[in-house]
C-alpha cells in the first residue's frame, strides 16, 4: 500500500490501480489490486483495462456482480447511462488526446459507482487526461469526496476538453479565414477542419442524451452533482452547435475558395475570348493571302504588304474602339 507522499514521488502517469478515496477530497493508491491493498477506505475506486486477461479476476475478488464485470468490459459501448445492479452504469466517449491520435478518434470509458464504490475501465493504451486530472487532484488531496462528486467532476473534465478541441477548431477556421487568399492549401486544412468536426459531432451526439438522462437519476447525487452535471449537458450542447457552426464555416470558406477559382478561370476566359474576337478576323485575313494559289490580289503590287498590313491594323483598332464602346473591358 502506497500512501500519498509515496505515490506523489512515483510516476504520475500510471492512473490503473486501486484506489481508497478517504471521503475528504484526498486518497491512497495501490497498484496492488487485492481487496486488503488499502485498509477500510471510505470509497474504493477500481480503474482497470476493460480488455486486460486479469480484470474479470480482480473485478470478482470485489465480489462485484458478474452483469456488472460484463458491463464494464463490453467491447463496444455507446454513450449512455442508467440505473444497473444497484448502482449507475455509464459509458462516455472523450476526446483522444493520446500521442499521434486524431482526436476523432474517441476513447469510451465505462463506469459503474455505488454510494461506495466506483468502478472505471477503459482499453490498453488508451488513457484519458480527465482520470489523471482526477488522481492528482485527489493525492492533492482537493479531489472528489464522493461517487456523485467524482462523476459530476468526470463528466467536467472530459466537457472540458471537448471545450478546449472546440476552441482549437475554430481558431484555424479563423486563421484560414484571415489568410485565405495567401495560404495556397487552404482547400485541404479546410476540408480537413470539416471532416474532423463532422466526425466529433456524430461521435458525441450520444453523449448528450447519455447526461440528460444522468441529470434525471437520483441515487448518490446530490443536488449539487445534479446541478454541476445539468451544467456539463449544456456546455456539450453549445460546443455540439459550435461544432456544426465550424463545420458551417469550413463549408462556406470552401465555396468561397471554389468561387474565387471560378471568377479567375472566367475572368481569364474572358481576356482569351477578348483577344481570340480581335485577331480572328485578322487571321482569316492572313490565311486567304497566305495561300500559294495563282490570282490572288497584290501579287504583283510591291507595296501589296503595306496595304494589307495596314487594312488589318485599321480592323482591329475597330474592333476594339467597338468593344471599349460595348464596355466589354
């Protein structure tokens, strides 16, 4: 058994463990699973890998219900929550912000808790900055000082994130607006931009049904809980519409872009049609005498080139006085 001094000393990063939360904000932690690993505290928090060989076992040694083993190591979960075998069963999805992830790509987190027990899981390699959030607070001894309070304070930190990712979307938008004629890949960051708060959006979706329906469940909550997570339900609101209000932009500054392309392809049409319409007739001029065929006017004329030089120049100064007086420049 680690006490906190111990565990602050030791590496921060492992977060899988076991831990007695002591009821006041502060908690001891144990790599050590074993039911015995921390003497009589007030709430036992168990974070595992939920596709470990070994958390069946040490879910079990907690005499913990096997629906509720089967529950936290489902493979595949959407975000909900409701009432389960006496206690909350919950799954969210957070923003992966694990090295060389794409934030889309969204780490699920199943959670079950009782008035004492709290019991969290998530896949391999796939940690969320929201649980060690929670662990320093707690060997700060500033944590959560029950189940309600730590879920209410779960659910914050991964809307904050969501927050932060938001924020982050819709600075590039607003950079890609203010350099939009100069960034030459601009098309490829905004369709990336798209894409990515396209998928956030779908992903999380869920999520707000998932906290709508906590916000109405009433064991271990107090009213507190119930209002701070009624807050988080409005904050994954307003950043689900800022996401759609990103995507919006993207889709705007996308066509904007096509446009611009558009008007420059036409403007440069329109100089070549300009220009086609003044020597065309010219060039018909040159390919009747340009041809080797016996009888052609001028042939025996020596200033034959002059004149026609000169009939040219006069056709096309006329028409383009025709097309300056059309305002077709």
């Amino acid at each position: 058994m680690l006490n906190n001094t111990q565990v602050t000393n030791a590496s921060v990063e492992v977060t899988t463990g076991f831990y007695g939360l002591d009821g006041k904000g502060g908690a001891q932690f144990s790599e050590d699973y074993s039911p015995n690993a921390i003497n009589t505290p007030a709430i036992r928090w168990l974070h595992l890998q939920s596709d470990s060989d070994d958390t069946r076992d040490i879910l079990a040694s907690h005499n913990i219900d096997d629906a509720v083993i089967d529950a936290v190591c489902i493979e595949d979960t959407r975000p909900k929550a409701h009432a389960f075998k006496g206690g909350i069963l919950v799954y969210l999805r957070a923003i992966n912000k694990n090295e060389d992830a794409e934030p889309e790509d969204m780490v699920s987190l199943r959670i079950w808790l009782t008035a004492d027990t709290i019991i969290t899981t998530r896949r391999t390699g796939r940690g969320l900055i929201s649980i060690k959030q929670i662990k320093h607070a707690l060997l700060a001894n500033e944590g959560p000082a029950s189940t309600g309070e730590f879920l209410s304070q779960l659910v914050a930190n991964i809307t904050d994130i969501i927050s932060s990712t938001t924020d982050d979307a819709e600075a590039q938008i607003d950079t890609l607006e203010l350099n939009l004629d100069s960034d030459a890949h601009a098309r490829s960051h905004l369709s990336s931009v798209r894409k990515r708060c396209a998928a956030l959006r779908r992903y999380l979706l869920p999520q707000r049904e998932a906290l709508e329906s906590l916000s109405r469940i009433q064991s271990v909550f107090t009213p507190e809980d119930h209002g701070l997570i009624k807050d988080q339900y409005d904050r994954l609101i307003r950043y689900l519409e800022d996401l759609e209000l990103v995507k919006e932009r993207a889709q705007l500054l996308q066509d904007e872009i096509r446009n611009q392309i558009s008007d420059t392809q036409g403007q440069r049409l329109y100089v070549l049609s300009l220009v086609t319409l003044v020597f065309l007739p010219l060039s018909f001029l040159t390919g009747v005498f340009g041809m080797n065929v016996a009888g052609l006017p001028g042939t025996e004329t020596p200033n034959a080139f002059i004149y026609l030089s000169s009939v040219m120049g006069v056709i096309a100064l006329l028409i383009t006085a025709v097309m300056v007086w059309k305002k077709w420049f």
